[in-house]
C-alpha cells in the first residue's frame, strides 16, 4: 500500500493541506526530498541569479539544494556558510564556489 504525501500549502482555493500519492515507482526515500527540494526552488524563484554572487546562510537539507540551483540558474560565483564542516563539504559538492564557516572566519569581511 503506498502512502499519500501530505504538504502544507497556501494554496488559491483556500486550502491548508493537499496531497498527492508517491507513484510506485518513486521510493521513499526519494519521496522524503519533495518538500525540501519544494522549498529550494521556491527561494531561489524568487530573486534573480544570472551573472550575480550569491551566499546561501546554512548547508543543511534546503541549503545544499539551494547551493545546486543557484548553479544551475546563473549564478557566477556561489558562498556557502555553515558551522559544521561536514555540511561545508557537501556544500562544495554541491558545487559552493566558497564554503565559510562563521565560527572560524569572519564571513561578513571576507572579499
């Protein structure tokens, strides 16, 4: 039996909730990322990324998502913070031009 996917939304109809059910063919674990990835290419829709540098404050989840689509939209250069270097290192994965951490470095001076 699968399970429906249950996502808050503030959707036009006035609705609080709405689901879908997770196709056979999808896995759960891959179902666990749909929101998360949701909320990264909702943040990255709304500001412009072509040519521009862009921080991205957090490498968890939607960070790391975020790091990702910024590449992808245009981004020239992409600046990851974080304080736990293994996030840091996923952030460069994902493809972080500059991955800081705030507890080593001040990120706010840094050129």
């Amino acid at each position: 039996m699968r399970v429906n996917a249950i996502v808050k939304t503030k959707a036009e109809s006035g609705a609080d909730y709405t689901s879908f059910e997770i196709p056979e063919s999808v896995p759960y674990h891959v179902a666990a990322l749909f929101e998360p990835f949701g909320v990264s290419v909702h943040a990255a829709s709304c500001v412009r990324m072509v040519g521009d540098s862009v921080a991205i404050v957090g490498s968890g989840p939607i960070g790391l998502f975020c790091v990702a689509l910024a590449k992808v939209m245009g981004a020239t250069t992409v600046f990851a913070t974080d304080v736990s270097d293994y996030r840091l290192s996923l952030a460069k994965t994902a493809g972080a031009d500059y991955v800081l951490n705030p507890n080593k470095a001040d990120v706010v001076s840094i050129q």
